[in-house]
C-alpha cells in the first residue's frame, strides 16, 4: 500500500518513513506543500496521505483543502504541534480525516493509519488473491492454500507485487523500484536471495510452483510454466 508523506522536518520525515517502511508500505516523501500537492494529485493514488501542518510554503491545512477541491478523496492524517481543540477542529473542516498531535509514540501512528485504510474500504478492497495465494493487505498476513506463511515485512510486499501483477515478467530493476523503492544496483544479488526465500514459503510443499524465474529476463507469478524458464 501506498503512502504520501509530506514533512519537511529531516529527522521526523526519516523517523515516519523507516517505521512505515518496515511495516511494508511503500512511501514517498515531499518536503514542501507544492510538492506534496502536485505528487498527491498525479499519477495512481495514494492509499493514505500523512500531512504536516507547518510546512516552509503553505501550511498543512491549505494543502488538504487544495487537495479536497481537486476531488482527491484519498485518506488524510493531519500532523501537528498544535494541540487545542480549535486546532484539530480547523485541520478536520478542511478535509483531514483524522488528527494526531506531536509527539506522539510510532504506535499510534500506525494504528491510525491502518484505521483510516480500512475505513470506507469493504473486505475485498484489502484482500488479494491468486490461485490460493491470500493476502490480508491490513493486517499483512498470508496464506497458501489457507495454510499461514509467517513472511518478513520485505517478503511481503515482495509477493505483494507478484500478486498485482500475475503472468507479467518481472524484471529485477522493476522489482526494485517497486519493492525497494532503490535504483537497481546491477552487481547485488539481493532481489535473487529474496525470491528464493519467498519460493521456499510460498512454492515449498506445495504441489503447483507459482514463482518462476525467466532466464535473462526476471521473474514471473504464473499457475502454468512460463515458455523458458
């Protein structure tokens, strides 16, 4: 799942972003008001937007607005010093969804993040399937065969990725982007040692192999063997 985050504080933006992404979130991060706005208006939309009220441009509260009037109805948490009920009262008119106030503890911040992506979303909206591959996007549990496999954060929106996009070949510099979120380094094994772990608990006892390697040309999530292999 995808989030925005717009901070422009260094030390909050890194603090948010590590704990996001080693719960399996993909994050992107904006530094100014414009940029949140313009990358929260582009492209596919996000799953949650964090935004900070004070921000070196135009504050938080502004931006929600702007957003809310570009008829993006994307989930937005509000951050903020400001703690007075006239505060969180002006941050929810104009648009927020829900208000937390700094500091707070990275727990709570979680739990209203995975709150707000379940509000308004039905079950399906939150559960991916293929063949009898089940992923609670949510509560980031999954099953083969309504067997649990116990994966890592990492391996997760590894096989996360395979399941949005079955009978695709996908390359490692693709994988990357999308699970690394890192320019694909050409001299690292790391994406191979992750897909032969993830083999191991998906394919591993299993009679049909989902996971497979296209020589030269990346990996595939498929029911059938790919032509090579």
């Amino acid at each position: 799942m995808k989030v925005l985050l717009v901070e422009d504080n260094e030390k909050m933006s890194r603090f948010i972003e590590q704990g996001l992404s080693e719960q399996g979130y993909a994050v992107d991060v904006a530094n100014t008001g414009m940029d949140g706005e313009s990358r929260g208006t582009a492209g596919d939309p996000y799953d949650l937007i964090v935004l900070d009220v004070m921000l070196p441009d135009e504050d938080g509260m502004q931006v929600c607005r702007n957003l809310r009037r570009r008829q993006i109805e994307t989930p937005i948490l509000m951050l903020t010093a400001l703690s007075t009920t006239a505060d969180k009262v002006a941050g929810l008119d104009a648009g927020a969804d829900d208000y937390i106030t700094k500091p707070f503890e990275f727990v709570e911040l979680l739990a209203r993040v995975r709150a707000l992506m379940r509000r308004g979303q039905t079950q399906d909206a939150t559960v991916l399937r293929y063949e009898d591959i089940e992923l609670d996007l949510l509560a980031r549990r999954a099953k083969r065969n309504n067997q649990a496999i116990r994966l890592t954060a990492k391996e997760f929106a590894l096989v996360e990725y395979f399941v949005r996009n079955p009978h695709r070949i996908l390359s490692r510099t693709e994988i990357s982007e999308h699970v690394w979120e890192m320019n694909f380094d050409h001299e690292s094994n790391v994406i191979d040692v992750y897909v032969s772990m993830l083999r191991r608990k998906i394919d591993k006892g299993f009679p049909k192999r989902l996971i497979h390697t296209v020589i030269g040309s990346g990996y595939m999530l498929s029911a059938q063997e790919p032509s090579v292999t």
